[in-house]
C-alpha cells in the first residue's frame, strides 16, 4: 500500500463510523431495524466526496493566486 487517500474517502472508516452511530442510537432507543449499514456507509462516502469536490471548486475558485 503505498497509495495514500484522505480519510473521509475510506469505506472503512465509513462503515466504522455508521457502527458506532448506530450502536449509540440503539442504545438510546431509536428503532433501527430496516437499516442497512453498508449502503448508509456508500450513501454517506458519496455525499462527502461530492462535498470535497464543491470545496475545491470553490477554494480554486477564491483563490488570489495562480497554480505554478
């Protein structure tokens, strides 16, 4: 592995991530039952990489320097 991503684009930390609030919800009382983990965790890579892709439009976009 000599590849290096940013965190929020790691299905891993992801699928950790829905875990965890899951767990806690079902701690707390929500019903949970129709839930499915793993296409929550795709949903919620999809819309962060959709984010990142906004913020560096915007940040190129802003930006008061050229790329050189």
């Amino acid at each position: 592995m000599i590849a290096i991503k940013p965190w929020y684009l790691s299905r891993t930390i992801w699928a950790s991530i829905v875990t965890i609030l899951t767990g806690a919800a079902g701690l707390t009382g929500l019903p949970l039952d129709g839930l499915d983990g793993s296409a929550l965790a795709d949903t919620l890579l999809q819309a962060v990489s959709a984010i990142s892709g906004l913020i560096a439009v915007f940040g190129r976009l802003s930006a008061k320097e050229r790329i050189g």
